[in-house]
C-alpha cells in the first residue's frame, strides 16, 4: 500500500472537556494549528458518557464537545469521535455518577471476578438488555445516547443524501461534514473485551495470564442456561477452578499449561466457546446499534478490537483467553469476530502498531507482530477496513514499526495516533513525527521549515506555545 493512502489523525487528549467546558482553549487551538499545517487529516475526540450525561439519565451536555468540533471546522480538519461507554483512571473520568449510584446497591451490574470483586470502569455485557438502569436497559440508554448525538452534531454529520445533492462547504467556504467517522464504546478502554487484565503492568515486569470475568450473578445465570442446554449442568457453576488469578503467571495453575491443559479438554472447550460467544454477541448488539443509529449519516463505525500480544508465543494464548477471544494455535478465534464486524459493515481500530517483537519481555513469550498479522489476515479475508492506533507515545522504534504496518495489509484504512499532548510535543519526539508525517504526504516539507500562513506561526511555534501550557499527555 502507497503510504500517502493512509489517512493520518491524532488523538486530542483524554480530558480536553470537562464540566461543559474545553480544557486548555489556546493551547487545543495551537495544536490544531500545528496538525493542520503538517498536513493530518483530522483529529480524534474522545466523548465521556460519564461527561455528557453525568447528573441523571436522558440530561445531556454536549456543549464543551461542540465547541471542539467547531475549533476543528475552522481550523480545516476532519473529525473522528469516540464514544466512550467506559470510565478512565488516568485522567480520572469515571461513569455517570447516577449510574454509580445504582452500582453501590447493585453492584451485579458490573463484572466480577473469582473474589467477587466488581470493575466499575464499565457495565457487565451480561446486563446489556436487563431494565438495570432505572427502568431502562443499557442498550436503551446507549441508543438515546447514540440519537442525543446525532441531534447535537447534526450542523457537522453529512447525509448520505446531502452528499450526492449539494455540496458540502457553506458560504464562507468551511466544510460542513466535518464528522467522518464514529468508534463505538464496546468494552474497558473502549475496546471489545473483557477487563481481565486489571491495574497497570509495568514494562519491565511479565505481565499475568489475566483473569475469565464471568462472576457477576447475571453471567453466572447465562453460564447457568447454557450448560444446562448442553446437558451438562455442572459445568455451569463457575468459571474454570484451575485457571490462574488476575496477575499470576500461567504456569500458576493447570488451566493453561500448553500440553495437557484444561482449556484443552472437552469442558474447557465448552466454557471458551460460552465465554468468547458472549462477548462476539455483546459486540454485535452494539455496532448492530450504531449501524442503525447513523444509517442515514455519512460517517464510518468503528470498534476497536484489543492486541492481547502476551504470551501469544504459547499454544493456549491466556491472555486473549481471558480477555474473551478464544484463539490459540489450534483454533483461529479471530475470525468469528472480523465475521461480525462485516456483518455490520464496521471498521475494525487495531492499536499496538507501534509495538515490534525484539523489543517485548522475553519471558512473556510475547509477539505482537504475529497477533496483528493473524487479525490483519482474518479481516482481509471478511473485507473489514483496518485502522491503526499506536499503543503509547516514544515507543522504541515506534514510527519507524507504524510505517511498517502501513506498508502492509495490517492497515489499509486510516492511523491515529495517540495522543497530543505534553509527551508528543517534546523535544525529543515532536520532531520525529515531523519527519514522519513528511515522508508520507509531503516529501519537500523540512522540520525546521514548515509553511506559513499570511503571517500565522509555524507547527513548531505552535508546538512551542502547545507544550508550554503543559497539556498532559494521555495514552488510549
């Protein structure tokens, strides 16, 4: 693939709206500056469920939101919006707080693990269509969130028929569809998966086997049914006793040992299937949604699909196990979920591009490179557009393994990179980019010498100005 086909946008920071409000104004204003004159795309603005709809449900707040769009019309980008059905750590941007509430008493609306621990960084799949959420299902409340949206944004959302019968820029010469495509909220992070791998790894240390969530009661009762339907109620009373907890090593137990394994034998068969069906079919009921949702509208929908690359080396893969793919060298998980985003018609956002082999922990067995080739080629196959995110901001090598993947059949829809902020316009990185994005659109573009206009500051004056005001970066 030509390099130049690849459509490149950059992630705003995590937090850019709190409260009704835009944080950092001048500083978001420079950067949008900066992006435009080095020839991105656009930009992608993460939208808090936990931010719009905060006080009580159906009460929406999409005023520091528009003003974004708005700063983006004008600066002549494109957007790409994220809807996030999740909470974040850091930043602290937790859920709704009338849905919290309602977690304090029922905390069966979030996923369990062994312990009983709940995860409020999102809802349990098991409650997506239980009249959990003061009288309403969360797929309820995740539609009039999708339509309150669509109201709000309609001055930058095209349709398809406005595209086709008049033109798309207004009468001083601002694009109007700004909007050009949406990433549906499907999971912790954002990402289509279970939160089986809780609390922050640090790099230098083997990452977990991570931990099968299926404890809460109402994951617990679909486990319950199914078994039952199988004929073998006994397998339905638990997830599995010999698997490992959230951050021991595989090898903690027998569940995942390459030869002779539980997950192997005809009951880990059974609940893997369960396990990973839930998930494809939690997936499907909400891309299934956005798809209907913006039907009319000229935008793409997106899911993004996690990059489980520890412990990938090993036959049985723990990692993407329990964070809900049941893929492992015998069995290619991937394909059941490339299948599902093409039946919706929804493009597939893969992070971790960034990521090369050589410079992994040995002992985590893990290869990132051939986990985004095996779903590279499962999407290929399905006809799903991939789009590329970066995993953080400096990784070694990081560019130089993203035009890699741009070059191949991993990527063959758009790349956001993630995020703006005080990390990417450092000194040391901010210039890198510069000569990344030159080599791909604009190959007379020098760092030191970018254009101008009408007397504007150059990208590397904005940059200047973007970094002394200290916005935080923030990774996906």
């Amino acid at each position: 693939m030509e390099l130049n086909r690849v459509r490149l946008f950059a992630g705003l920071p995590l937090d850019v709206v709190s409260g009704g409000t835009v944080n950092q104004f001048r500083a978001i204003s420079a950067g949008l500056k900066a992006l435009k004159l080095l020839g991105l795309e656009g930009v992608e603005l993460p939208i808090w469920w936990g931010v719009v709809e905060h006080e009580s449900m159906g009460k929406y707040d999409w005023s520091g939101y528009l003003t974004i769009a708005e700063m983006v019309r004008k600066a002549g980008l494109k957007l790409h919006v994220t809807l996030c059905f999740h909470a974040s750590s850091q930043p602290k941007i937790p859920l709704p707080e009338w849905v919290l509430d309602i977690g304090k008493t029922k905390s069966n609306i979030f996923f369990k693990d062994r312990a009983g621990k709940p995860y409020r960084g999102c809802l349990s799949l098991a409650v997506d269509e239980l009249a959990v959420l003061n009288g309403k299902t969360p797929m309820q409340v995740y539609q009039d969130f999708c339509e309150s949206f669509k109201s709000a944004f309609s001055a930058f959302i095209g349709s398809t028929i406005m595209n086709v019968i008049r033109p798309c820029f207004d009468v001083n010469g601002f694009c109007i569809v700004v909007l050009q495509g949406i990433t549906m909220g499907l999971g912790p992070d954002g990402e289509l998966r279970y939160p089986s791998h809780r609390g922050f790894a640090k790099s230098d240390t083997v990452p977990g086997a991570g931990e099968f969530q299926c404890y809460d009661k109402n994951m617990l009762h679909l486990l319950k049914q199914h078994a039952e339907a199988c004929g073998k109620p006994k397998w339905g009373l638990g997830g599995p006793h010999d698997a490992p907890a959230n951050s021991e090593l595989p090898t903690a137990n027998t569940f995942f040992k390459d030869h002779g394994g539980s997950w192997e034998s005809p009951y880990g068969d059974f609940f893997l299937s369960w396990y990973s069906s839930q998930l494809i079919a939690h997936g499907d009921r909400l891309l299934s949604l956005a798809s209907s949702v913006f039907s009319d509208s000229a935008v793409n929908i997106f899911g993004k699909v996690p990059l489980m690359h520890s412990w990938h080396g090993t036959r049985s893969h723990p990692s993407e196990l329990t964070a809900g793919f049941y893929n492992t060298a015998t069995r290619k998980g991937y394909e059941e979920v490339a299948e599902m985003f093409a039946r919706n018609s929804c493009k597939i956002i893969l992070p971790g591009m960034d990521q090369s082999d050589k410079y992994q922990l040995k002992e985590s067995l893990s290869s990132p490179e051939s986990l985004l080739a095996e779903i590279g080629t499962a999407c290929n196959k399905h006809g799903v557009g991939i789009s590329g995110q970066n995993s953080t901001v400096g990784a070694p090598d990081g560019l130089k393994q993203i035009k890699k993947n741009m070059l191949s059949e991993n990527l063959n829809d758009s790349f956001i990179f993630q995020r703006i902020g005080a990390q990417f316009f450092a000194p040391e990185h901010f210039p890198l980019f510069i000569e990344f994005v030159r080599k791909l659109n604009q190959p007379e573009l020098h760092s030191g010498n970018l254009p101008t206009k009408e007397g504007t500051t150059t990208a590397t004056d904005s940059v200047h100005t973007r970094s002394n005001l200290s916005i935080h970066m923030q990774s996906a």
